[in-house]
C-alpha cells in the first residue's frame, strides 16, 4: 500500500523563498536564512514524483525515489510503504528488498530483514550491500563473530572499500584480536596516509602483552625435574598423594619465575622464594617422613615446604602440621571423556548446543594462536569486569608464547573453534603413570566452554584417569560439579598441603 503523506502545496511561501535564493544562484543569500533549503528541495522534489504516479501508478523508480526522501525526513513506516509498493510493480528487482531491508532495520524488525537478506544472497552470493546488512544485524544482536564473517565476506566481494576494512577491523577490536585490527589499519594508511579514522582507532590499541618471565630453553629438558619426572611421580602415587601445583607444566613455570634445583640422594628440590617443592625419589612412608622432617629443619623462619598430604590414616610420626591445604577430587578418565551421555544434565545440554552451533576442535597453532590469545584476554577482562583479581594472567601468556618447547614435556592442548574464532582452550600435563592434571581451561564468558574442554582434553591421555587440580572454594571447575556428580566421582578425596617452618 502506497503511503499517503499530507497533500503537499506547490510551494509554500518560505519555499518560494529559497527559490529566490537559488534563482540568483545564492549571490544574495540571507545572512540568516530562516529556510531549510533541503526540506524544501524534498518537498518539490516529492511533488515531482507524485505527478509522475498519477501518470503511471506502478513506477517503480518513482516509488523507490518517494521511500527515500520519506526516510531522509525520518518517516520509516512510509519509506517501508513506497519500498513494498516498489516490490509488488518489480518483483524481481533487487533495490526494493535492499531498500525494504534497511527499513526493517531502522524499525528494529531485524527478523524480516534478515529474511530478506538471506533470500537475496541465496541468487546473489557476493551481494555486497546483504552482507553488510547481515553484519549490521548480527552487531546489533550482539554477536560479533557472525558480524564479523559477514563483513568479511563483503570485503572479500569488494577489497577496496575502505568502509568495509573499518567494519572489519572494529568487529575484531570487540573480540579483542588487535593485531589483526592492526593489520587493517596499516593497510588503510598504506593507500591513505591522512586516513584520520584509521590513524586514530591505531593509536588506541593496546600494545601486545608479554609475560614477562623468562623464555623456556632447550636446555631445561635436561633438567632432572624432567627427566626423573617418571621416578617421582610414582612415588608421590605411591604415597598417595596427587601432583597438585607440580605437574610437568606449573614446574617449568616455576623455572620461568626463578626456580632453582637442587638434587638430593633421597629428593628434587626446587625453591622459588619462600616455597621449596620437594619431588620424592623414595616410595617408603617411614623414608619420605624423614626426608620431610629433615627438609623442614633445614627451611629458614616463615618458609614452606610442599606439596605434602594433609591427612593419613596412619597418622604423622613426626609431629609435623600442614596448612594452606588444597582438596582435590579424582575421577574416572571415562566419565569425564564420556559426558555427553552422563548424568550432568547441563553439561550435556552445553555441549550439545556448543557442537550443534558448529563448534569444533582443533590442536594450538601459530594459525590460532592470536585468536587463542584474544580469548584468554576476553576471559580475564570479564573477570576484571566481576572486579576479581586477574590471577595467573603472566602465567598463561608465558605457557601460550612457549607452547612448542613445552609439547616434549607432555604438555597437550586444544582449541574450540566457533565462526573462525577461539571461543575457549585447554592446556593440560600429565604426570607420571597414571594422573592427568588440569592446568588451564578458559573460554569467553557468553559460552560454558568447560564441559566441552574437559571432555576433550581428557581424551588427550588416554591412558590415564583424571584428576582435577582446582580447589574446593567454589571455581568453576570439575570440583565445583561435585555435589551434583557425586556417582561419578571417585570416592578418593584428596589433600594437599605446605608444611610451614
């Protein structure tokens, strides 16, 4: 139906006005016109128009002409009524559902124009003006990594719109991948150097983080903590303790701050400030008591020794008192590697959704890795949005900048990949023959990623149970499922502790 504005006069009397100023080719413009020369343009040019439809009712061009001077003057409910009116006179145009579209849009009727988009990219796959109005509406749902592929694909349809790399590079900013905005914004001033939009949105990307530690070398795999791992992780098995906080990964970690090692006949130990980290090399409890007790006379006032466990059915012989304990729980390697039929009805919902989305898995590459560490920086901005210290920040940066000289360690990684994005990752170390342990598991907040992680991650050891190295206070971690997945933890609840000099 053809909108039907109030009738518009020939010209009204302030319009003859401007026709005045226009005849004398605004020689003698008023020092302060009281005319709107633009609305008065419209409303003959209206005018104009609506002769011609009196003419030929179904003129498409006339029609089309109408919606936009209706949406210049802010009227979208009768710019949509000429676009609809343009489509039925030329069903097979494409204007008029671009037009109507973007109208759709402006009326936030973002369904239908969605539809319309979709219908007109199905016979026009490189329709650049769809893809951008796809990209429009996925930013304004809040989803930016559709918005992302669809400015991309317009790019990828047109390479040297300059407003398209500015929509590119402003999605990727939102996903905080700034190197590759970067990128883009050199590329702009490369074939514009006064560009002041991309010069302006360059200056105020942040600048790369670096962790800060020292970088891993080669050499560090001769170190005996490595390469005697075998011999006393199956003593702490053995003594019944779990490696919490001394799995192969967190040790190189330690290194990385300033560990030393120090090897005894009986003993690795390794010190890193007040903190001494004792590797058994024996398996006898009668033994090991008097190594920790002999340790512990040895530390200077206000220092600790660990990990130890807290509790023994036996009972300590030497008197000695563990604080600081953390708990941990073990699990089967099956139940985890198996969740998607377990018990834990929202962790099979979550992977189902997150698989049916079109998530998938794949190793750590360099390929990924500005994407793996454009999640980590999500993760941690949405726990400093909490107002929660970003605790272990360095920490991941230092593993991600080190992740290959780490693989002969052990250490095995995983990346789950959305719409071309790393939407979360786990990296994971085993210890000796039969512990796998959990070291990091991060993902974007908007997802629970961490069903998904740890199924995959654990299918990296298959030849190993799982356990969990996350406290018991209440993170988001295999521990925090505990009350709700009693049946298929382990009825071994473990304590691991510093024994404090």
């Amino acid at each position: 139906m053809i909108p039907q504005p109030a009738e518009i006069d020939s010209l009204s009397a302030t319009d003859a006005g401007s026709q005045s100023v226009l005849a004398d080719g605004g020689a003698q413009a008023p020092v302060q016109p009281s005319v709107d020369v633009a609305a008065a343009l419209r409303k003959a040019a209206e005018a104009v128009h609506r002769i011609i439809l009196e003419m030929e009712p179904a003129d498409h061009r006339a029609l089309l002409n109408l919606g936009r001077l209706a949406r210049q003057r802010g009227d979208a409910p009768s710019a949509l009524g000429y676009f609809e009116a343009a489509l039925a006179a030329k069903p097979r145009r494409i204007e008029p559902k671009l037009e109507m579209a973007r109208e759709l849009r402006t009326l936030s009727r973002l369904d239908e124009a969605e539809t319309l988009y979709i219908d007109l990219l199905k016979r026009h796959p490189t329709l650049v003006r769809a893809l951008v109005g796809l990209g429009s509406i996925a930013r304004a749902r809040g989803k930016p990594r559709a918005a992302l592929s669809y400015y991309r694909a317009a790019l990828a349809a047109k390479p040297s719109r300059t407003n398209l790399k500015l929509e590119v590079a402003a999605e990727l900013r939102k996903l905080s991948r700034f190197r590759e905005a970067e990128q883009l914004y050199r590329h702009i001033l490369t074939d514009q150097p006064d560009h002041a939009r991309a010069r302006e949105r360059l200056a105020r990307l942040p600048k790369p983080e670096r962790s800060g530690l020292a970088v891993m070398e080669r050499s560090w795999l001769e170190r005996e903590t490595f390469t005697r791992a075998a011999e006393w992780g199956r003593n702490l098995e053995s003594l019944g303790g779990p490696p919490y906080r001394m799995n192969l990964l967190d040790l190189a970690l330690d290194f990385a701050c300033g560990a030393s090692e120090e090897i005894k006949r009986d003993c690795i130990l390794l010190r890193l400030r007040k903190a001494t980290k004792i590797l058994p090399l024996v398996s006898d409890w009668e033994e090991y008591e008097h190594v920790l007790k002999r340790e512990v006379a040895a530390l200077q006032l206000g220092s600790r020794l660990g990990y130890v466990p807290s509790e023994r059915k036996e009972g300590w012989r030497n008197g000695l008192t563990v604080v600081r304990s953390q708990q941990e729980f073990v699990w089967h390697r099956e139940t985890v590697s198996e969740m998607l039929g377990s018990s834990l009805q929202g962790a099979r919902r979550n992977i189902r959704k997150l698989l049916k989305a079109g998530a998938h898995l794949e190793p750590i590459d360099p390929n990924n890795m500005a994407r793996v560490l454009a999640c980590n920086a999500r993760w941690y901005a949405g726990v400093k949005a909490k107002g929660r210290p970003a605790l272990q920040r360095a920490r991941t940066i230092w593993t991600l900048e080190n992740l290959p000289l780490l693989e002969p360690l052990g250490v095995r990684h995983v990346a789950v990949m959305l719409d071309g994005d790393v939407i979360g990752y786990g990296i994971g170390s085993h210890l000796a023959a039969s512990w796998i342990a959990y070291v990091y598991g991060r993902g974007d907040n908007e997802y629970d990623v961490a069903p998904l992680i740890a199924q995959a991650r654990s299918k990296l050891y298959p030849d190993r149970v799982w356990i969990n190295a996350g406290d018991a206070g209440g993170r988001q971690s295999l521990a925090a499922f505990k009350r709700r997945f009693t049946a298929n933890a382990e009825d071994k609840q473990l304590m691991m502790g510093w024994i404090q000099a």
